[in-house]
C-alpha cells in the first residue's frame, strides 16, 4: 500500500510589475517588479490518488488571481502583498488549509537627471533582490521570512583569517591582510502574526527593517577590521535584532568569493606577493561557505 505523505502544488514564476502613480500628479510614478511563487496544501490527496480534480484550484487561476489581487491592493512592502494573497486562499478555498507564497522582488532605482530624480524613470541597479516567503496556515496565523539576496560586496583590505587550527592536511597560510568579497544572502524571520490585520498594523515595519538590513550588512562589512567571515555576521545578527524588535531571529550565508594574489617574481623578480600584491586572480570555485543563524535569547536564559 502506498500514501501520499507530502503534497503541495501552484504557479511558480508568476512576473508581474505594477505603476504606482501620485495621486496629486499622475505623471509621478513608482515602479515595484516581483516573481511570485505560489504552494497550496490541503485536502487535496485525492487529485494525487484517484485522479479527482474537482480540488485542484488550477494553477492558472491562482496566477489569475494574484493579478487581481495586485490591482485591488498594495503590492508594497511584500510582506503585505504576499500575506494578502496567502491569507486570499486559505480563506476563499475551504478545503485549501495553507498558502505558501515567496516574492523576489527586483531593484528599480529612479533615475537621476540634471541633478534631480526625474519622475517616472528607472535604472536596475544590480543583480540584488528582496525577497519574502509567506506561509498561511488556517487557525495558524502568518509565519513571515523577509532577505536579501545576490548583494555582491568586496573590500580590498581590512580582513585577515589567522590562528585557525592547523594539523597535517592543513597547507593555508595564514594572512593578516586580504581581499573580501561575498554575495551577501541574509535574511530575518518575524514572530508569528495573528492573521491578515495584524500584518496591515506592522506594515510600516518591514521596510524599515529591510532598509537596516541592508545599512547594517553594508556598513559592518565596510567598516570591521574582520577577523573571520564568522566573527563579522554575527555582528551584523545581533546588530539587526536590536534595531528591529519584532524579528526573532537572523540568518546569513556568506560563500567567500576569493581574489588570489599571483607570484610575478619568475619575470625579472617583479613583486606581486604580500605588501606588493596588486594584481590578483578571481576565482570560481571551490570556495568557503559560512552560514549561521542568530536568535533571540530566550527570558529562560537571561
């Protein structure tokens, strides 16, 4: 005998952008581009067993749907718009008991022109995406994971790795001086919220911690002498779980993208090693990967 013991189905890669226009001048505007991914759970075994489609919400409706919930509502911040159409499904299907939704959302930066932001221009500005995963569950409330992801950074000094262990298969020197570089995927997981309102009451919230997220990743890796990739995203945790009080816990996964210095002394003793190294190679891989997660301590433990 055989069960379905995991099941789950929906529209993945769902693009859609939507024109914010100034209600006082329709002529500015505001763009928000995102990728939407929706997973429906529920009592849905029977389309998986016995072929029963009668509870399948075609994949095609819930795209259909997520445009009409994108006109009717704001699409900004994601944590919202992700909780409206979560929240859209298990309220709407009595038989579909969780939603989970995930947003990529695109970074459009406004243009500026002659000195000014001009008002309906805009640039990508890089690979970097915000990103937000919803699950909604029935009589469960909301569970929400904001992040970030593919924000590339290096600095050229002000990290060193030394004093690690060493034994017989160890050959890295150690260094008190290198090159780090990283594509930064961070994210932060929010207490539970009751359901769709209390989300529509901490809506100005998740901006504001994206925005320190953002500042704190940045200016920490900027500003730290880095004693090890470790050692720096802890700071950069306990930093954001201060600034933002409802985040329970912060995630970083941090693969080093290393710059090799080359040895040029074969050539007429030309120096690129150490004090003298200017020229480096990029490397693909293999490289490190450094992850950690950051919680809250629990008043068990203070």
């Amino acid at each position: 005998m055989a069960e379905v013991t995991y099941a789950r189905y929906g529209k993945d890669n769902i693009r859609l952008l939507k024109v914010i226009r100034d209600p006082a001048d329709r002529n500015k505007q505001t763009v928000v581009e995102m990728t939407v991914r929706i997973l429906l759970e529920g009592d849905i075994e029977s389309s998986y067993t016995r072929a029963d489609n009668s509870v399948v919400v075609a994949t095609d409706t819930q795209k259909q749907t997520c445009y009409i919930l994108a006109k009717q509502h704001p699409i900004a911040p994601p944590e919202l718009f992700a909780s409206i159409v979560g929240t859209h499904f298990i309220t709407e299907y009595p038989h579909i008991h969780a939603a989970h939704v995930k947003i990529t959302q695109l970074r459009w930066t406004r243009m500026l022109i002659d000195g000014k932001p001009h008002a309906h221009s805009f640039l990508r500005d890089g690979e970097e995406t915000r990103d937000v995963e919803v699950v909604a569950r029935e009589g469960a409330g909301l569970d929400i994971k904001s992040g970030i992801t593919k924000l590339t950074v290096l600095k050229s000094t002000g990290s060193a790795f030394y004093g690690f262990h060493r034994d017989a298969y160890t050959a890295l020197p150690e260094t008190w001086d290198r090159i780090l570089s990283t594509e930064v995927e961070a994210a932060w997981r929010w207490r539970r919220f009751a359901g769709l309102e209390d989300v529509r009451r901490e809506a100005g919230a998740f901006d504001g911690a994206w925005e320190s997220a953002r500042r704190i990743t940045l200016e920490t890796f900027a500003k730290e002498n880095s004693p090890s990739v470790q050692n720096t995203m802890f700071k950069m945790s306990e930093q954001i779980l201060a600034a933002v009080p409802l985040v329970d816990s912060v995630d970083y996964s941090l693969p080093n993208k290393h710059y090799f210095e080359i040895d040029l002394s074969w050539h007429k003793g030309l120096k690129n090693t150490g004090a003298d190294a200017e020229v480096y190679a990029p490397q693909s891989n293999p490289n490190g990967l450094i992850q950690c997660t950051v919680s809250r301590k629990s008043k068990a433990k203070l």
